[in-house]
C-alpha cells in the first residue's frame, strides 16, 4: 500500500493540473494520456492481484482496457487474473 499511495497521489495531481489544457488537447495528446491512463491502472491492477486482492485487480485491469482496448499488458494481466 505504501508504494501505492505516491503514485496514486501523482495520477490525482496531475490530472487536477492538466484539467483546463484538455479543451486545446490534440487527437494525439488525448491518445497518450489514455495510454497512460491505461498503463497506470495495469500497474494499480498488478499490486493489487499481487496482494491477492484479484477482485479490485480485475477492476484496475477493466478500466485499463476502457482507457486503451489495445493494450496486450492489460489483456495479458487479465488472461492472468
């Protein structure tokens, strides 16, 4: 949990930083930040399955697919869970 929470807070402030830049946001922009987006929940998803925790796991892993269908980290973490 410790080695969650800084990253958790680092998604939470930079998502309230970058809030007013979203109207300006390119096509491209828009699609890296669903990447990392994406990339941030399969990591929330892995600590969580390591845990044991697969329910709220398996939540993560969903979310990521939402952010980004394509992602074989997320596919491959949920064939996994």
């Amino acid at each position: 949990m410790r080695r969650l929470l800084p990253a958790l807070l680092i998604v939470l402030l930079s998502a309230c930083a970058n809030s007013g830049q979203r109207a300006n946001e390119t096509r491209e922009e828009a699609g890296e930040r669903r990447a990392a987006a994406a990339r941030t929940n399969v990591s929330l998803a892995s600590g969580y399955f390591n845990q044991g925790n697969t329910e709220v796991a398996l939540e993560k892993v969903q979310r990521a697919l939402e952010f980004d269908s394509s992602s074989p980290e997320a596919h491959t973490l949920a064939g996994i869970i």
